[in-house]
C-alpha cells in the first residue's frame, strides 16, 4: 500500500496546483463581470471546482475502465482525489435518480455496461462543462504570457499517470482514454474559445 498512497499523494500535489490555478483564474473572472455589472449576485467559486471535479473524475473513471478492470485501489483514488464534487452525486442530480450509481457498483458491473455509462458521460455533463471552459477560456485568452489550458492539461495528465500506475501497470490505452475523454469534456470547447 505504500506505492499506491506515495502515487496518491503526488497525485494531489497535482490536483491541488490545479484547483490553485482554477481558483485565481475564476476569481479574475468573477470580479471582471462584477466590475462590469455592480448589480450582478455574488459567486460562489466552490461551483466552478466541484464542476472541475466532475470533469476530473469523468476523465480519470474513463482511463480506469479502459482496461476492463477498475480495481479497488482505483476506484479509492478516483473517489478521494476531489475537494469540491462528487461525479456520482453529479450524476444521480443530473439523471433525476434514474442512475444511482456507486464507485463500487460501477466496478461490479459488465464491461458493456460500463462502456454504456462513459458513453453517456458527455451528453450528461455536456452543459456543466460549457459552464466550465466559458469563464476559463475567457480568462486565458486575456492573459498572453501564460496557456492555461495547457498547464491544466497537463496536471490533469498527471494525475491520470499516477492513476494507472496505482494498479501496478501504466497503460498506453489508459493514457488515449485521458486524452480522448478531457478532450471531449473540455478541450476542444476551449480550444473553439481561444482567439
């Protein structure tokens, strides 16, 4: 157990400079829309990290699946590593109830299932993550000196590789699963926002 919580430490060390980064960078965009309405309500930045956290456990269950096998220690790290949201609250909110589902009863079920599920994923989520990218996207084509979504991409990517190393075994089809899957969630909205 001991490599598998040194990989989730490095993992949150990941994880919290992204939430950091998601946090200034919507703080700027907060007080930028409140400077141009006064009269506009006041936001709650805890929004836009629990949609992070939907999004990150969205990407990292595809990758765990991807190999037919999410083993106890990956559905552990893929239930612990987010603060702000739950994806299976998420998705139980989003669904009316229709799928209730737990990190262990998505273990438990066949691999069409599964598949069923993280093929409904951005048809679910779809709305939430244009709620997501917008106010970041905006942000980042602001700021010339620095490509947000490439470092956010890339600390994301880091916590994949630490997933897929936790059951003892890093997977080319694990990585592809990340990229495929952040880039249906977030990175092309963000990339069709950039100037």
């Amino acid at each position: 157990m001991g490599r598998a919580q040194d990989l989730f430490d490095s993992a949150v060390k990941s994880y919290d400079q992204a939430i950091s980064m998601i946090r200034d960078m919507d703080e700027v965009y907060q007080a930028a829309m409140n400077q141009a309405d006064p009269s506009r309500k006041g936001y709650d930045t805890k929004i836009t990290l629990a949609q992070f956290d939907w999004i990150l456990q969205a990407i990292l269950l595809n990758a765990a699946l991807s190999d037919g096998n999410f083993d106890r220690l990956e559905q552990q790290f893929v239930d612990k590593i987010t603060d702000y949201g739950d994806l299976m609250a998420y998705i139980r909110k989003k669904t009316n109830g229709q799928l209730d589902l737990s990190w262990a009863a998505i273990a438990g079920v066949d691999r069409g299932t599964q598949q069923k599920l993280m093929d409904l994923l951005p048809d679910i989520m779809n709305e939430t993550c244009d709620s997501f990218v917008g106010p970041l996207a905006a942000v980042d084509n602001a700021v010339d000196s620095v490509d947000f979504l490439d470092r956010l991409t890339r600390l994301i990517g880091e916590i994949a590789y630490y997933l897929s190393a936790v059951d003892g075994t890093v997977e080319t089809r694990e990585a592809n699963a990340c990229g495929d899957m952040a880039h249906t969630l977030f990175m092309a909205r963000w990339n069709r926002l950039k100037r």
